[in-house]
C-alpha cells in the first residue's frame, strides 16, 4: 500500500539516540458483524400469506415504473420458487 505523506498520520517517538516514526493511516474502516437492525427476512421458509402476496405480482405485465416499486423480498421470494421448480424437474428426470 503505498500512502503519501498527507493521508498518515505521524507519531514520532523518541529518545536521546533512538528515534522511531510510526506511520498510521488517517482514516480505517469499522465493520459491524452483529449490527442491531439487522433484518432477517428468512425467504427460505416463507409463510403462506407472503408467497400469496408475491405471486399476485406479474412482472411480465409490469411497465418499469411499476417494476420499480415491486417489493425486494417479492422478487426473492418468486426467485426462490422458480429456482425450487427447476430444481425439483432436474431431480424427477
């Protein structure tokens, strides 16, 4: 990693004789792994309401406007059931 000057930050140490300079970035990045608000949306098992729910949605009749405003966990929840029937055909043949 090469850094210029400007984006470390100097800590010189010393003493008598010895010096020593401890280069350390400005800026680092804190990633939370466990944040509070974490939404889990577990669409592996979806409840019977919501698959109702995502399979009123037809995308093919849907202008952009509208495709836009569809619902994330919609589009996961029909991705999930079309891959499962393509998985299960894949399993009978």
């Amino acid at each position: 990693m090469n850094w210029r000057v400007s984006d470390a930050a100097r800590h010189p140490l010393g003493s008598g004789i010895s010096q020593v300079l401890i280069l350390s970035p400005v800026w680092f990045a804190v990633v939370e792994t466990h944040p509070e608000s974490l939404i889990d949306l577990r669409v592996h098992a979806p409840f019977p309401a919501l698959v109702e729910y995502a399979k009123s949605f037809d995308f093919a009749a849907m202008n952009s406007q509208q495709h836009g405003h569809v619902p994330a966990v919609v589009i996961l929840v029909q991705a999930l059931e079309s891959w499962r029937a393509s998985v299960s055909r894949v399993g009978d043949t």
